[in-house]
C-alpha cells in the first residue's frame, strides 16, 4: 500500500497539506499502477477541519473520482476512538463505518493502542457490517532499554490468538509498528509464528516508520516472516519519520524471491510528479532524519512532527530533546501500552509536564485516564505510585470496566449542538461535531482557519 497521502502527510507535514495541492500527484501513481492507497483516516480526518479548513470527507470523495472506481482506497481507525482522540459511544462508531463507506473508502485498519481486544470488537463488527474491508491490527514496539513485560513475539502471538478466538468480523490482518522500533529479529519472529496460526489464504500485513532507519531491514523481516504485504511511501514524503521508500524497497528486493510487480520508470515519474506538488511545503528537518534515539524512547512518526509543529508554535522547541529522554520513564510507568494515537500522545504530553513542571507534579488527565482504565486494559498494570498520583489528581477511581459501557450515545447531544447553531442535521455534520469537537463546529460556522506552513508564504511574511 502506498502511504504517502495520509500517513506520509502525517509523519512528514503533521497532517496539514490541502487538497488541491495533492490531488495533480494522484494520477501518476495510478498511472504508476499503485492502486492501493491510504486514503485518509488517523490523524489526516481531524486536521482536514483543523488546519486546512476542508472537510475530510469533501477531501474523500475528490481522492475517488481522481483515481477511479477501481482502486483499493484505505484509511485508519482506532478502535472505539474511530478518528477522535476520545472514545466515541456506539452509535458514532456506527457513524463512522457508515460514512467512510458512503465516501468512497474500501479498506479501513482497525488498531487499538492497548492491543485490548474489547476496544477492536464493536468497532471491527461496524466496519464489516457496512460492507467495508476489515483490517484488523495488532500494534507493536520495542521497549526501552531496562523495561521487560510485554511487547515480545510471544505477547503479539497471544493477542493474534485472541483476535480468532474472538467473534470479531475481519478480512486481514495487520502488524503495526507506529514507532519503528521493534526489532527485525522479534519482526520475523512474530510473523513466522502468525503464518502458522492462521489459514493459509489468510493476508498478513506489516506497517512500520523508518524514524530509526531500521524500516528496510523490519520489512525483509516480515516478508522473510510470512507477510503478504507491506506499506510504503514516495518520495518527498518516504524515509525518515514515514515509510521507507518504494523504490528503496524494490532495489532491496533485487535477486530475491520477492518482488513489488511494479514499472520502475513509472514509479520514478510518480515520485517526480509528487516532489512538485509538494515543493512549497516546509519540511521539519528531524522529518528527514534517522533518529536512533527513537529506540530508546518510542515516539512515532505520525506523531513526532505533529508534536515538533506544536513546539514551534509555542516556542518549545528547544526543550524536544528532554522531553524525549523523558519518556522513556513515561512508557515504563505507563502500563506499556503501544506508541500509537493516542497512546503516543499520552506520552509526549506526561513527558512535556514533566520536563517543563517538574517530575510528575502535574498528571496529564489522558495519561491518568488510560493508567487508571478509562482507554482499556494497559498490556501490563501500570506503576502502582503513578496510579495513585492519577487517581488523586483526577479525582477518579480506578475503573475496570469495558470503557464502552459508560459512554453516552453521541448523536443526541451532536443533533443539540447543531440546532443549536442553525446549522444541518445530516450524518456528516453529526459524525463532524461528534470527532472534532469545537473545532468541528467553527469549522461548520465557517469560522475555520488555514494553518499549513508554506515556504512563500514565510517569505512574504514581515521580518519579526
């Protein structure tokens, strides 16, 4: 699968690139014969409102028309979060499956952060129910060093085992490596021990970010493994914080048994034909950079420049490299749930308080949510002192519940707020204010603003 249009946009422009700037780029990858594509989802769904003042779903239904009736369009989706950074209640999972499908996507992968299968059960069987291909996900990482209790090929192969003993509807499976970080070896490990537990015409995919300039060699571990695929970007958006790039990968797999069936000429013009279209964007530096720190501190590409943007912004950037460090103790003590949205974020904002409040002072109210049950089980019970601070500074107790139980229904407060402001009451709209909050509703006001970094527009920006 080609990553470039969401997950590239991501890891490399946190999430902000407008439509109209992509779009002349699609062609050629189609022309490339690359016909499946991530589409959108993640993070990409809520900075469609608010960043680049469009609607994702607008932005969907353009990706189909450009690329056919054909091509296998794909999006990401985390469990009972769908695409918010909160849980959503049942009915606004239903929403979510109802609408992506309505909008022109074929595919969606389903992970849970906590790899707590009851977050994966209602979501998977929405996804299906309305026709859509079901990626179900097992997400993985390494630990920091020092750090033992789960995130082996052992504890995956256990979950894998959970998902088919499970009545959760699914048509894949993927191994995702948000951060880049688990090691070839416990890669292969992994898969070879899949391969054996499912049937043979059973689809074993692996995702992963090459911020550790690891991404080729985990790769050649899955495929070794057993994977029957793998995602990849093109350039300006591979390498670095993204997925390692096509043609690497095709040049990787020269005199192997393996191959990707593609045009190299054809990829190669894609690529060109996507550096243009990309070629006022600002690239972050550390988007292009191999971070070998990132092994000691899992923080994923998705989520690296989002978070660097937000240090610009506020003028913290200089303190990055602290707050990294920092969250090696973060992840330790945090029960060991995966580095993906939202988890990854959990940790950077505890690791940001930490450096700049001091040693947990401050609790982060999703950090304490999610050491304290309200996300789902942690892979393991997080520190027993870092629950007690949660619990006393939240003023919550700990809760061990399926989190779906003690969710509201969305619509009806969605539908207030939209009559409310005058505004339409139809699927989209509801499914807007439900995931993106506020945001949605300035959005929907046309209050929304444009905020992607160009270099021209720094240009004609006046000296400071």
């Amino acid at each position: 699968m080609d990553t470039s249009f969401r997950d590239g946009f991501q890891s490399v422009f946190g999430t902000r690139v407008l439509t109209d700037d992509f779009l002349p780029a699609l062609q050629a990858t189609v022309d490339a014969g690359i016909m499946h594509l991530e589409a959108g989802g993640g993070a990409r769904f809520q900075s469609q409102f608010f960043y680049c003042n469009e609607s994702a779903f607008d932005m969907m239904d353009r990706f189909r028309a450009e690329v056919g009736p054909d091509a296998n369009l794909q999006t990401l989706a985390r469990g009972i979060n769908v695409v918010a950074l909160s849980q959503q209640p049942k009915d606004m999972i239903d929403l979510h499956a109802k609408m992506f499908k309505k909008h022109g996507i074929t595919t969606i992968r389903n992970f849970d952060a906590l790899n707590d299968m009851r977050n994966l059960e209602y979501s998977g069987e929405r996804i299906a129910h309305h026709g859509l291909h079901h990626q179900i996900v097992v997400s993985l990482m390494d630990l920091p060093p020092g750090c033992t209790g789960a995130h082996t090929a052992e504890f995956y192969l256990e979950r894998l085992q959970q998902i088919l003993d499970s009545d959760i509807p699914f048509h894949s499976i993927c191994f995702k490596d948000a951060s880049g970080t688990a090691n070839p070896n416990k890669v292969y490990n992994t898969f070879k021990g899949a391969r054996k537990m499912v049937s043979e015409d059973t689809i074993l995919w692996f995702h992963t970010h090459d911020t550790a300039g690891i991404g080729i060699s985990q790769n050649l571990a899955a495929i070794e493994g057993g994977a029957d695929g793998i995602d990849l970007s093109k350039s300006p958006v591979s390498g670095g914080t993204c997925q390692p790039d096509i043609l690497s990968m095709m040049h990787v797999l020269k005199g192997t048994d393996f191959t990707l069936d593609l045009d190299y000429e054809k990829v190669l013009a894609a690529e060109e034909s996507f550096e243009a279209a990309m070629e006022d964007y600002f690239f972050p530096p550390e988007a292009k950079m191999v971070s070998p720190t990132i092994t000691l501190s899992p923080m994923p590409g998705g989520a690296l420049t989002a978070n660097t943007m937000m240090m610009r912004d506020t003028g913290t950037l200089h303190l990055y490299p602290q707050v990294i460090k920092e969250m090696s103790e973060v992840v330790r003590l945090g029960g060991f749930g995966t580095s993906v949205t939202p988890v990854s974020q959990f940790y950077f904002q505890q690791a940001y308080l930490n450096v700049t409040q001091g040693k947990w002072k401050k609790i982060n109210p999703a950090y304490g949510d999610m050491v304290l049950g309200y996300f789902g089980k942690t892979p393991v019970p997080a520190d027993p002192e870092i629950i007690k601070l949660a619990s006393e500074q939240l003023g919550k107790p700990i809760f061990t519940e399926n989190p779906l139980d003690i969710l509201e229904p969305g619509i009806p407060k969605a539908t207030k707020i939209l009559e409310e402001n005058n505004l339409p009451v139809n699927d989209e709209n509801l499914f807007i204010i439900a995931s993106c909050e506020q945001k949605g509703l300035d959005f929907l006001l046309g209050n929304g603003k444009i905020n992607v970094r160009k270099k021209s527009d720094e240009e004609k920006a006046p000296p400071k």
